[in-house]
C-alpha cells in the first residue's frame, strides 16, 4: 500500500482528485463508473461496480463522494492510499 504524501481527503469538501498517473494505472478515465463502499471506517474505492454507491470520474480525476456515505464518516480529514495490487483508492484516518 502506498500513501500519497500531501494528499487528503476533507470530508467537508466532499470530493477528491485521483492522480492521473493512477488513473491511467488502473485504467480509469473521465466518464468511468467506479465503486465506493466503506467497510470498517475505511473507504475503498475501484471498478467494482457492485458496491454500496456509483460515482462517475469527472474532469480531471475528480470524485464526489456521496453525501449518505459522507454523512456516515467520523472524522473530517483522511489520508489517502493506493493498493497498486488491487487496483483500490482506499481513504482511511492515519
């Protein structure tokens, strides 16, 4: 797993930016659908599209996270990780 230093997810802001370099790792463009789910207070993030929530990847990697999910979080600001193996974006507190 590797985290991306100086980059944080705010759960007040509710959205995100995956980096273009894993974006274009996992193969995931503009327009694409992915899955969001939370288990355990972690957040993970792939092309598993049978997740609890679909987010569609907007101008320049942006994702929003949904508000029900954002509403269930504890705490404001998370950091983010990749799991190149998986194929995951995975936010989690420190």
């Amino acid at each position: 797993m590797y985290k991306l230093e100086d980059k944080y997810y705010d759960n007040e802001k509710g959205y995100i930016y995956i980096p273009i370099r894993w974006r274009e790792e996992f193969d995931i463009s503009n327009g694409s659908m992915v899955g969001i789910d939370c288990e355990d207070g972690v957040v993970i993030i792939d092309k598993d599209t049978t997740r609890e929530f679909i987010q569609k990847i907007s101008k320049r990697g942006a994702l929003t996270i949904p508000l029900e999910l954002r509403q269930k979080l504890k705490y404001k600001r998370y950091s983010i990780y990749i799991v190149h193996a998986e194929e995951k974006v995975i936010l989690k507190v420190q």
